[in-house]
C-alpha cells in the first residue's frame, strides 16, 4: 500500500500525544480520585508520580530493544500497553490496582518518548529533520492540551474514570496506523537488510538521493550493533555527555512546575478558580501555539542556538517570579507581571528546549547504540523529573517564590553547559553527525582498527 509521507510521519509523532495526553491529564483528574477512593496526600502523591516510575523503566528497556527488533515493533508494543494502561486505570477498583496501572501506563510513555525521536530522526531528510522530528513535541503539548480540554468537560460529573479511559481512542489509532508504516531505513540497514531499506527510502524521497543516503549511511554502518560496552568508549562519550546533560536540565529548569502549578499560581495572585481553570486551558494552548513555531525555526535558527536563547529566557523570567513576590508586595500590577512572567516562560520553553532535547536526542547518537543512548538520556529525563515533580510542593512550602531563583540559577547553569557541550546539529546527516564523534578520538578507533571507517 502506497502511505503519503505526511500520514507516515503523522503516526510517527503519535506516541508523543499520548505521552502528553497521560501525563497531563492527572492534573485535573486527581482532584475527584483523591474523593472517590480516599487517597491521603501519601498515596495521592503515589498516584500523580508512578507514571514518572514506569516511564523511567520504560526509557531504559525500550531503546535497547529497538537496536535489536526494530524502532517500529516496539512503537507497537508501545501502543498496546498504552491500550491496557487506559483501561486499567479507567476501572480500577482501589488505589493499589490504580497505581500498578499508572506505573503501566508509565512503561508505554517512557517507551514513546525514547522511540518516537528516534523513528522520526532516522525517516527525516537531514534539511527538514528539526522540523519533522519537533512533530514529536507537538503531539505530546497537543496531548496535554486535549487532556486539559476533556478533564474540564468532564468536571461537572466528577468523570475521573472517562478522563482517564479516553486514552484508549489514540491508543487504538497508534497501534492501526503502526501497522501501515514502514520501519526505518537506517535500522533494516543495520541489519542487513538492503533491499527493504531501499525500498523504504525510494519511497520517502520519491526515489531522489536514494543511492547517496544508503551509501552514507553505509559509511557508518561497518559496526555490530553496540551495547554497555560500545557506550562506554571514549569517543561516544561527548555524545553521551550532551544526551543525559540536555535531559536533566530540561527538568531542573523547572518545565513541569511551571506548566503543573500554574493554576496554583494564578489563584495566589487573587484571580479565582474559574480564572485558575481557564488559565490552565490557556498555557496548554500557549505552549502548542508556540511549538508550531519552534517547529518552523528549528531548521532556520538551529538547536544550540535556540536552547541558549531559551536559557537566558526562561532564567529572567524565573529571576522575576521568585524576585517579584518578595519585593513587588500585593498589589495587582505584581499579579499581572506574575502572569506575564509565566506566559513568557512558557514561550521561551516551547521555543526552544521543549522541543529541542528531544530533537537532539534522536541525532546526537551512532546508529550502533542510537537506542542504547536515548534510552538512558529518557532515564536521566523522567528521573529528574520525578525528582522535582516530589520535591517542588514541600520546598515551595519552605522558601516560597525565592524557590523559582534556584530554579533560575539552573537556567544559567544550563547556557553554560550548552555553550561549552552542544554541537549544533542543524542541517546535518546522522552520518555526518556519526563521522564527526570519530573524527575527535581518532587514536583510539585506530587501535581497535577501525579507522578505514573514516
Ligand atoms: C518534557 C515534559 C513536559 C512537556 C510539556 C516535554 O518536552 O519532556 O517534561 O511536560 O515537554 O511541554
């Protein structure tokens, strides 16, 4: 069956929906659990982040598996755990059943969020890979977006259980549609599997270049496939350094205490519950208004760029929330600068290092351990994210908005660590981006004799 390229990138991103979808709708959904099945603050604390626990186990076994059966098998396997996650969360009888799920659920999302840059990175043509790979990240704000949207329609008859059961409709989509894509070329390549890899390739290019690309990616494929023991040699270490650095700070800037707590936010500057709920639906519209943005720039402006923009950006607007409540007093025009702060932040950050980590983290990796690499940079990820996700309430309650001017100095810190480890990607072939990793630790590839490979 001919697919339209669009369709086939389409179901490409579609992981990254329901990555967002579950991970954003607890939000609302939390609140008429916490009634029905009587959760403490412990187990309601337990049910909000088990989702970040399964992602990590997910993040670490998918990428490998995807090295050995291939990126679009495990998107399947993916999916269909998605399915199970939505139904068993949907009916489960008590918290305990609830929370298994979630950590389920979990599995899939650690899954897509290691799988779907890198499927998409290795179908994209290098000139429009940024924008094509960014795909991702709009599907995972939409996903959140969709899920703010239902949980408010699903307010009024407290429908926790259909907030969470509707997942099973994208899951079901992802799983068909994954049917019909083609694997990656650069996989069935790796695995020997030249005239499929063709096949696929003459298809996505519409038969121009096709020769060229196989023959670059040919270049770099003289490897077997890499494990521990690959990811640990010296010259995949810079790429392993800017992998799990690029996924920790994205976190400890503060992404998901800003998009979690913003209602919170907005009530405490005196704008009430409705104008709380509205000004939720309003950063999830924000941020993926501006990621179709990022998307356009991603391949104008380039990655490095954009992520020391983003950096400066979101560290004043950090600077000013923590700075502004301590000094600005109560007054109303404080209210509204902590609005316009917010806003601003949620734009520097779907601008730029929303998108761009995951982009990055689909290019930066050799073909031998590519899986192997975005795997454990999804474990830093959803580590880090646990990690703020539990510990923000407790020191929010203990410093205040002063909180948000460490989170500012994580900012800076993170423009130093992009200025110094990121090569920009931009425009650029995986092999190339392969071939330059070998160029800077020569000595050592020439004495397991593989220099020829350069
Ligand atoms: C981050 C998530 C975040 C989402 C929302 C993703 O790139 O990894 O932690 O919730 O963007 O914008």
């Amino acid at each position: 069956m001919k697919i339209n390229n669009a369709v086939i990138y389409f179901f490409g991103a579609l992981g990254g929906l329901l990555f967002g979808y579950d991970t954003g709708v607890i939000s609302g959904a939390i609140l008429y659990i916490k009634k029905s099945l009587g959760l403490t603050s412990m187990t309601e604390g337990i049910v909000v982040s088990s989702i970040l626990v399964g992602a990590m186990i997910g993040a670490a076994f998918s990428g490998k598996l995807s090295d050995k059966y291939g990126r679009r098998k495990n998107v399947m396997v993916a999916a269909a755990i998605f399915c199970i996650g939505a139904i068993g969360t949907a009916f489960a009888p008590d918290t305990v059943v609830l929370i298994l799920f979630r950590i389920v659920l979990g599995i899939a999302v650690g899954c897509a969020s290691a799988l779907v840059p890198l499927y998409l990175s290795e179908m994209a043509p290098a000139n429009i890979r940024g924008a094509l790979s960014s795909l991702n990240q709009l599907m995972i704000v939409t996903g959140i977006l969709i899920a703010y949207i239902i949980n408010y329609i699903f307010a009024p008859i407290e429908g926790w259980r259909w907030m969470l059961g509707l997942a099973l409709i994208p899951g079901i989509i992802l799983l068909i549609g994954m049917l019909f894509l083609p694997e990656s070329p650069r996989w069935l390549l790796k695995q020997h599997r030249e005239q499929e890899a063709r096949k696929v390739l003459n298809h996505l290019r519409k038969g121009v270049g096709v020769e060229e690309e196989l023959a670059e990616i040919r270049k770099t494929n003289s490897e077997e496939n890499g494990g521990w023991k690959t990811l640990k040699e010296k010259w995949i270490r810079p790429a392993l350094i800017v992998g799990i650095g690029l996924a920790i700070f994205q976190q400890i800037i503060g992404c998901n205490t800003v998009i979690y707590y913003a209602p919170t936010t907005i009530t405490k500057v005196g704008l009430g519950n409705s104008a709380a709920l509205l000004g939720t639906i309003g950063i999830g519209v924000l941020n993926v208004v501006v990621t179709i943005l990022a998307v356009w720039l991603m391949d104008k402006v380039g990655r490095k760029k954009l992520l020391l923009i983003g950096s400066i950006g979101m560290a004043v607007c950090l600077f000013a929330l923590g700075l502004l409540t301590k000094f600005g007093g109560g007054s109303s025009a404080t209210g509204y600068i902590t609005l316009i702060c917010l806003a601003a932040y949620i734009v520097f950050f779907a601008a730029t290092w929303g998108p761009v980590v995951w982009v990055m983290l689909g290019e930066i990796f050799p073909l031998s351990v590519r899986g192997l690499g975005i795997g454990i940079s999804g474990v830093a990820n959803w580590a880090a994210n646990l990690i703020v996700s539990l510990t923000f309430p407790s020191l929010l309650d203990q410093f205040g908005n002063m909180l948000f001017v460490v989170y500012g100095v994580m900012g800076i810190l993170s423009f130093i660590f992009g200025s110094i480890y990121v090569t920009e990607t931009k425009g650029r072939s995986l092999e190339e981006i392969e071939l330059d990793l070998k160029k800077r630790v020569p000595s050592q590839l020439a004495e397991k004799g593989k220099q020829h490979i350069i």
